[in-house]
C-alpha cells in the first residue's frame, strides 16, 4: 500500500478499535475509496458501525458531541434508526455512520426478494457493503456479501430495459452544442452517463454504484464493455462540446450493440429511435 492507504487504514483501524469495544457492536465495515483501494491527498474514511441494538440517546449524544469536539458534525440523526456524523483524526476527515444489523439484513433480504432499480441511495449501501472490508465482526459481513454476490433474477434485466433510453443526438448537438448552449449539453451528458452506467451494471449482473463519484473504479471492474470504456467516458468531459457529444453517441451504439447481443430479448429499437429523433420535417 502506498503511504496514503497505509495511512488511511490505520486511522480507520483506530477508529474501529475504540467502536469495536462499546456494548452491542456486532460488525464495523469500511467503505468508500479506502476500501477499494483509490485515495489521493483528499480522500476521507467512511465507515458503518453496526449493533444488535442501537445505544440509548445518552450514548449517541455523547458520540455527536465527541464528533463536534473534534471539528465534526452530524449529517443526520433519528434515535430509534441511526446516526450519521463525521469528525476529523489526524487532519482526516471520518464519516462514521450508526444503524442496526437488523436493519442491514432485512434491507438486503427485501432487495433479493424484491430488487429496485431506481432507488440509489439502496445501490450505494448495498455496493459499499459488496465492496466493503470488515474493520470488526466478520461472520455478520461476510454473510451480507455473500447474500448480494449473485444478481437477482431479473434485477439485471430490469436495469437494462429502465436505463437504455438517451436523449435524441439532434437535441445535443443541434440545440444544445451548436448553439453553445453547453449546460443542456452537460446536463444530457451527466444523464446519458449514468444511464450508460446502470445498463452495464445490468450487462454485468453487479450492483450499480449509486452515484457517479467514483464511476472509474465501477466500470474497471467490467468484462462487458465497451472498448477503453475509463478513457472514452473520461474525453468526453474534455473534448470541445460537439466532438465530446459526437464520442458520447459512438458509446451509446455500441452500449446498445452489447444489449443486443448479451440480451437479445430486449427491444432495443425504441431507444435506437428516440436517438435518432429530428427537430424538424422535410
């Protein structure tokens, strides 16, 4: 590990040694970039403690104000559910979140019986504890990765058939980069981004992020892709407009391409026609 991994672990490891102590701590997971192994000078440590039971108000009250002593404060809280809070140990910022086991495994058991595929904040729990490392309690963790290490049925068809809709290439191009219109430019791009993201999760049979932070480390991860998918997704933030959205829509063929021939079941004609929508009639 470079200094910075060993540096952040062993702040989270700290952390997790003082938590894993208290009464009722069953598991302490660690998320985010640490976890997955990509930090610079300015990544933080997340992390989910998790109880049988959840500490009466007095204890969480003294771990909110233990958080502002150290120049945190608190995301959000509800006694009878959780705490979210973030404080600062060695000039790093800690978010530490607080909620029951319970609550986690019904959570993943009702996402194996009923799977959504537009609720983001579910995809962001549950991919953080797939990629998760266990700080503390690893039977419970270990349990819940292997409940969310297979797709289930039809969550990644779902994904697909929900995701596969882009705005038309005329609308992009025509009103928005050739009248320099460039926030509708970006604002389609950063839907057409996710959209992109969720379809090849759903390709991949794997859990979407959630979120667009970190989408680089999602689509390495990915064995059904387009080809150089990190670098090609990266230009298009850079390249000028018009030829960014020009390399968008050669992605978004050859996304659909890959739809067509990993699910050939899914229609993929209606997206292809929406794509190529005109702004006027001869």
């Amino acid at each position: 590990m470079t200094n910075d991994k060993q540096q952040l672990h062993a702040i989270a490891e700290r952390v997790a040694a003082d938590y894993a102590t208290r009464p009722g701590v069953e598991a302490i997971l660690l998320t985010g970039s640490v976890a997955r192994g990509r930090v610079d000078a300015v990544s933080d440590v997340d992390m989910t403690i998790y109880y049988a039971e959840l500490p009466p108000a007095e204890e969480f009250e003294a771990i909110k104000q233990a958080a502002l002593a150290l120049g945190g404060g608190i995301y959000s809280y509800d006694a009878e559910r959780w705490l979210a809070c973030y404080q600062f140990v060695d000039g790093v910022k800690v978010d530490t979140g607080h909620q029951r086991s319970a609550d986690l495994s019904q959570m993943v058991s009702d996402f194996r019986a009923e799977p959504k595929v537009d609720d983001l904040n579910l995809h962001i729990v549950l991919s953080g504890v797939l990629q998760g490392i266990a700080l503390h309690g690893a039977t419970h963790i270990q349990a819940w990765q292997r409940a969310l290490a297979d797709c289930p049925p039809g969550f990644d068809r779902a994904l697909v058939t929900n995701f596969l809709r882009f705005a038309p290439v005329a609308v992009m191009r025509e009103m928005g980069a050739d009248r320099a219109d460039y926030p509708l430019v970006y604002e389609l791009m950063l839907e057409a981004a996710r959209n992109i993201l969720n379809v090849l999760c759903g390709l991949n049979r794997i859990i979407p992020p959630g979120k667009l932070k970190g989408m680089e480390a999602t689509l390495e991860r990915l064995t059904i892709a387009p080809r150089d998918i990190v670098a090609r997704m990266r230009q298009i933030w850079v390249l000028p407009p018009a030829e960014g959205v020009s390399e968008l829509y050669t992605l978004i063929d050859e996304l659909i391409g890959l739809v067509e021939a990993h699910m050939p079941d899914v229609d993929t004609a209606p997206a292809r026609e929406r794509i190529g929508l005109t702004l006027r009639r001869a």
